[in-house]
C-alpha cells in the first residue's frame, strides 16, 4: 500500500483533518476581512499639514480637537492625525451647490 492509496480511502481521521484545515482557512479569511489597517496603509499627517490641507489655523484645529470633530493621536507632545480621517471629516461636511 502506498501514500496515494492511503489517500483515497476515505478514513475518519483524514476527514477530520480535512474538515480542521477548512475551519481554520475560513476563520483566516474572516479575520482578514476584518483586520484594521496598520501604519503601512495610513498616512499621518502632523498639526501644519492638516492646518495647510484645511485652510485653518492652529486655533481652529484645536477647536476640532476639544469638540471632537477630528480625532487625533498624541505621542509624547506630538499629535498626529490620520489622513483618512481629514477625508472622512470633509466628505461628511460636503454640501452640494444647488442649481
């Protein structure tokens, strides 16, 4: 008897590991589907760029800090500031020209 005929027999513990490897691809799927973006797919911008970007002051982005209109990471001093973040806050604010 060699490997490929201990393969074709339909054995309960070859199903069962085939069955396993199944669950186990699907749950992959699942939390790739669900996994958050890291730094290497998000862009941050500091104070200036977003300030430069919006056409705002300092003041103004710090107004958006404490009413929380724009969420914001603070590292030591530094705040930084998702780009996909700066979108979202302009996407949900846009307003189209009447005609």
């Amino acid at each position: 008897m060699n490997n490929n005929d201990i393969l074709k027999e339909s054995s309960p513990e070859i199903n069962d590991i085939l069955l396993a490897i199944k669950e186990i691809n699907e749950n992959i799927e699942i939390a790739t589907k669900n996994y958050k973006s890291t730094l290497k797919d998000e862009q941050f911008l500091n104070k200036k760029q977003v300030c430069d970007l919006l056409h705002i002051c300092s003041r103004s982005l710090q107004n958006y800090r404490d009413r929380g209109i724009l969420p914001f990471y603070k590292i030591g001093g530094k705040l930084l500031y998702k780009m996909s973040d700066v979108q979202k806050l302009l996407d949900n604010n846009f307003y189209q020209a009447w005609e």
